[in-house]
C-alpha cells in the first residue's frame, strides 16, 4: 500500500518534470522564433535603405553621365577632342565612348573596339600610278623589270603611294624568287602601321604576306610567331577592321598557333553594341537601352546634337564597379525588364529581399536589395546557436537529474519492497519457535507428559527452541548494531584451526538433530589470525546454517581450512540447491533472499549474509562464493593471517 503511493508519487512528480521541462522547451523555441523575426526584420530594414541609397546614387551618375553626353554631342570639335577622351578615362575597360557624326564613328579609347561596324571607305585608288608595274608583273611575269619599275615609287612623297609600292615590291621579290628580301620589303610595308593599303592597314597586310612567305618556306616556327602577332593585334582592337575582315584574319591568323579560342565576350558584346549604334543613328533624340550579345549585357546611353551623337556603351564592369559600390548590410543586384541580371549576383530564392521596380526609379533596371549570405552566419545564429546551447544543457541538466532522482527512487523502493519481506519474514521466523515453547509448556503444565523420559524430551525441545529464538534475536541486534556502526570488536589473536575445530563441534549439536554431518579439514599448519571470537562464530555460523538450510537432499556439509599466501582461508561446502550467477553478489545485501530460498518456502530473513559480509570487512578480509545451481555452493572467507 505505502510502496504503492510511493510510485504514485513518484509518478507525479516525473509527470511534472516532464512538464516543466516541454514548458521551458517550448518557451525556447518561442524565443528563438521572436528573434528570428526580430533579425529579419531589421534585415529588411537594412536592405530598404540599401535599396533608396542605391537608387539614389544610380540616378546621379546616370543623369551625370546623360549631361556630359549632352555636352559632347554639341562641343566644337576642339572641345571634343579633349572632352571624349577625359570621359573615356574614367570608363571601365569593359566600356567605351562612341562619337556618331558626319564623318562616321569614333571611339574612346581608340583601340577598345574589335571591330568597326562599317571600314572606312577605301582608299582614293592609286592604280594609274603602278599601271606599267602591274602590267610587268601580272602580264609578263616580268618580276625584276617590275621591281625597278617599282623603285622610284616607293620614294614618292605620298605615304599612300609609298606603302602600296612597298607591298608591291615585296609581292614581286617573293615571285622572283628572294624571299629574304620579300621579308625584308613586308618589314618596311609594317612601317606604314595603320595607314590603309588596298583597304588594308599596312601592319595586318605586311603580317599576312610574311605568314605565306614563312609558310612556303615550311619555317613552322616564324609563321608561329607571325601568326601570333596578328592574332594579339586584332584581340587588342589595334587595327580599325570591319567585322568581315576582323573573323577573316582572326581566323588565318589564331587558327595557325591552334584551335581559335573564342572573342573575350565583353569585348565582342562591345563591338557588336558599337555596330547596333552605328544601325540605328538615324534615330537621334535622347535614350537608353540594354543590348545583350550572349550572357554579356551592355547599357546604351546617347544624346544627340546637331552635329553629332555621343553614345556611352557602358558593360557590367563599369556599372558594378562605379555605379553600385557595394553597400554594408546588403548585397545589390540590377536586372532588366526580363529579369536578366545585368550587374551584381542574385540573391538566392530563399533570401528576402527589397525590390525597386524600373517604373517607379525611372531607371533603366529593376534594383534588388538582398541580406548578403554572410549576415546569415553572422551575429544573429551566433545567438541563437547560445540559446539552443543553453536550452541543450538545460533540458539535458533535467533529464539527467531525472535519471538520477529515478535510480535512486527504484533503489528505495526496491529496500521498501525488501524491508517489508523481511518484516514478514521474521514475524514467521519469531512465531515458529514461540509457537513450539508456547505448546510444550502448556503440555507441561496441563500435565500430559505420560513419564519422566517424555517429560525431559519436552525440555530438551523447549531449550533448542528458545536456543534458536535466542540466535534468532542475537542476529538481529548483531545486525542492528552492525547498521548503526555501534559495535565494538574485541580483538585477539587465535589459532584459526582450532577455533574453527570448536565453533563446528558446537555447529554439530544442532546439525545432528537435524541428521546433518559436518566433515571438518583442518590439517596442516594452523594459521594464526586476529579477530573478535564472536563476532566471527557468528559468521561462521550463519554460514554453516545455510550449508545445512538450502542443501535439503544432501546431508553432509564440508569445512575445510588452508593457508594461501598470506591468508587464511576457511571454506564451507555444501551440495545444495546452488545460487544462480544474477544472485551471487545481491545475497550479500541486506534483506535480499534467493529466488529458490522463497520458491522452496525455507525459513530466512535475508540479513545472515549482509553481516557476515560487514564483519568480516571489519576484519580486513572478504568473503566470496562460488556456486553452480542444482550441484552446490562453497563460501570462502579470507582472513589476513598474523605472525
Ligand atoms: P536467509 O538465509 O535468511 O535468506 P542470508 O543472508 O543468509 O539470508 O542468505 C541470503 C540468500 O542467499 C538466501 O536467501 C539464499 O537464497 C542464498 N544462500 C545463502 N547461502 C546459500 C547456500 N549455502 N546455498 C544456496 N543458497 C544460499
């Protein structure tokens, strides 16, 4: 009844831990939920901010740059040709100042372009001059009448006649035969650099006709070089070449030192840009516009003059760089009407994030204001990460107090549960011997014993009945003193042989009313030990009894004494019922009775062995078992010998 409140209560106060312990559990995650939201919310704030000061500056440069455009298109041509190129300066080398006028394009920085959209129209044609030339070498592949035709002529006083004599005379040396002096006359051509040969810029004419001379001279290594050359030239926009003849050349040229790596996509999206602007010039006015040549975006900005329009095609770097500074607290993007990115990196889907639509900045994107990925790792989950800590340690602080608190509980009600057999226990140990001297004296006294020999029978029995109940109560105040620790040991020193000899020959009495046999081996030298003489009968005793108790088959119990090392060492043998493995060490706790002590109903109150255990501890020594279930059991107690 009591144990079974006690479980109750028990119960109930689990049940509130747990409680208690969701309770916490969920104001934590509460807490953490607020937080979240707490940071995201100043995640959007910061990222408003970002987004308004990031229009802001936009608009600026956008308009500033509007103005200057407005300025170039209407400058007189001396001011223009210090203002184009001190705009073009403070572009990105992905962008470029285009200037649209009468004359045709111009671009600042001048070599930025890899193409022109349209060549310059050829060159005045001054075929009249090398008629007779021609007709010697074309005609009557008369190469060195046409060289000395060709001499004065590449001494005449016009560049332009001068430098198609050269690529004539070379032309010629090569079909004579000399192609050293063929080399040497494209040399001379390259002086001429940019000034249009047959349509030409001298440099490119000069590199393709010295890569078909190396060419037919099988010289791998001089075309490899050449070719090299005017591939780095035209990727460097050196030479003012129309598209057809850029794809041309870049391909005889790169397709030489190897497979033709692809156009650097800003450049060609520039060029391409460039031409697109060239198409539509017509169109005049004022404008903006985002052209797209692959994945590579280009802003156009124009104004238009009278006398010209100035156009600024301005590439992502440009506008990521100057334009969208990065700012703290936010990752900046740009997009066009069609969601593109043009600068800056999408935010990941996950992210929110502030959006400023083109039709409401009068921008020519959509601006996109992002939490960067880093203020996700930052201050915010570091204090998350404590609470869960802390939440973590609590709810693992609880449940270890709980595991504790439980143990220790089961532990109780188990000495409960153990204390409560005991009391049965011994209520039947006390009444049995009362109920035997009870009887036998009334027999006496009511005179029933028939003669004197029946009348000492009665007697005897009466006297190994209150012997009993006398042991019986002896032990239980051993034991009771023994728990309070208020037991004194009068210490001396013994011949263990012969000790043993006298507690058995006393043991004997009692077993052999039983019609038990007791075999005593104690030969050998006799150790000598120091003990409370007793204190260890009594052990010795409760050991022997449960020999003779719990071996119901057997009657015959075996005590031996050794010395083994420094020990003494007195065994007790029986072949009994035996102890299973799980039982041997609870036995020697108190109140703890065998499984086959209760199922065989034999008398016990489960304390014989706690107190030898606890005496022979105060001796220095130990006491152990060894058993097999069903065959039998051998205690041993172990004594430290003296000299
Ligand atoms: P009790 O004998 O009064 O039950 P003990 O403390 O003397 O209490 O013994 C504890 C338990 O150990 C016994 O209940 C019994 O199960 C087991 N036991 C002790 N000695 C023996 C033995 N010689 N043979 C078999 N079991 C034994």
């Amino acid at each position: 009844m009591v144990l079974q409140a006690k479980r109750h209560l028990l119960l109930i106060f689990f049940a509130t831990v747990l409680v208690l312990v969701a309770a916490l559990v969920w104001m934590g995650l509460q807490l953490l939920r607020q937080d979240r939201a707490l940071a995201g919310q100043r995640v959007r704030e910061q990222c408003e901010a970002a987004a308004d000061l990031a229009v802001a500056s936009l608009q600026e440069q956008l308009s500033r740059t509007e103005e200057q455009l407005t300025a170039l298109s209407a400058a007189s041509s001396a001011d223009l040709a210090a203002a184009a190129p001190a705009f073009a300066g403070r572009l990105a080398a992905d962008s470029v100042l285009l200037v649209l006028g009468a004359g045709g394009m111009d671009a600042y920085p001048e070599h930025r372009l890899l193409f022109v959209p349209d060549a310059d129209p050829p060159p005045p044609v001054v075929g009249a001059l090398f008629a007779d030339a021609d007709a010697l070498e074309f005609r009557r592949q008369a190469f060195r009448e046409a060289i000395a035709a060709l001499g004065p002529l590449a001494r005449h006083a016009d560049p332009a006649v001068r430098a198609e004599a050269q690529l004539r005379l070379a032309r010629c040396l090569w079909k004579s035969g000399d192609s050293s002096a063929s080399l040497a006359a494209y040399g001379g051509l390259a002086r001429f650099r940019s000034l249009p040969v047959m349509g030409l810029p001298a440099e490119v004419a000069a590199h393709e006709g010295r890569m078909l001379v190396f060419e037919a001279r099988a010289d791998r290594n001089s075309l490899h070089r050449e070719a090299a050359a005017l591939c780095g030239g035209l990727r460097s926009g050196e030479w003012r070449l129309s598209r057809r003849a850029y794809e041309f050349y870049r391909n005889e040229a790169c397709g030489r030192i190897g497979s033709p790596p692809p156009d650097p996509p800003e450049a060609l999206a520039l060029a391409l840009a460039a031409g697109e602007t060239w198409a539509n010039r017509r169109a005049g006015g004022a404008g903006r516009r985002i052209v797209w040549h692959e994945n590579t975006p280009i802003l156009l900005v124009w104004r238009s003059g009278a006398e010209r329009t100035a156009v600024a095609a301005l590439g992502r770097r440009h506008i990521e760089a100057d334009w969208l500074n990065p700012r703290p607290g936010a990752r900046l993007a740009l997009s066009d009407p069609e969601g593109r990115i043009v600068a800056g990196a999408a935010a990941r889907a996950a992210v929110p994030q502030t959006v400023r639509l083109a039709s409401a900045t009068r921008l020519p994107w959509t601006l996109h204001a992002s939490a960067p990925e880093d203020s996700q790792a930052g201050a915010l989950p570091a204090r998350q990460r404590l609470v869960m800590t802390a939440l973590f340690t609590l709810v693992l602080l609880v449940l270890a107090g709980i595991y504790f608190i439980g143990r220790a509980a089961a532990r109780e009600l188990e000495v409960g549960r153990l204390q409560s057999d005991f009391v049965a226990s011994i209520s039947h140990e006390f009444r049995t011997p009362i109920t035997a001297l009870r009887q036998l004296s009334e027999m006496l006294a009511g005179g029933r014993a028939v003669d004197e020999g029946e009348r000492q029978e009665f007697y005897r029995a009466m006297a190994a009945e209150s012997e009993r109940l006398h042991r019986l109560v002896e032990g239980l105040l051993n034991f009771g003193r023994l728990e309070a620790g208020a037991i004194e040991f009068r210490m001396e020193t013994l011949d263990a042989a012969e000790f043993l000899t006298s507690v058995v020959a006393e043991f004997r009495k009692s077993a052999e009313a039983r019609e038990y046999e007791i075999e005593l081996d104690a030969g050998g030298t006799p150790p000598r030990v120091r003990c409370d003489r007793a204190a260890l009968a009594c052990v010795l005793w409760n050991l022997l009894e449960n020999a003779v108790k719990y071996s119901p088959d057997c009657r015959r119990v075996w005590v031996g004494l050794a010395r083994e090392g420094l020990r003494a060492v007195i065994r007790i043998r029986d072949r009994g019922i035996g102890i299973p493995p799980v039982e041997q060490k609870r036995i020697f706790q108190k109140f703890v009775r065998g499984a086959g002590a209760k199922s065989r109903s034999i008398r016990g109150a489960g304390v014989g062995l706690a107190i030898a255990g606890q005496i022979v501890a105060a001796h220095h020594g130990a006491i152990a078992v060894e058993s097999v279930p069903g065959e039998g059991s051998v205690f041993s107690v172990l004594l430290p010998e003296v000299e």
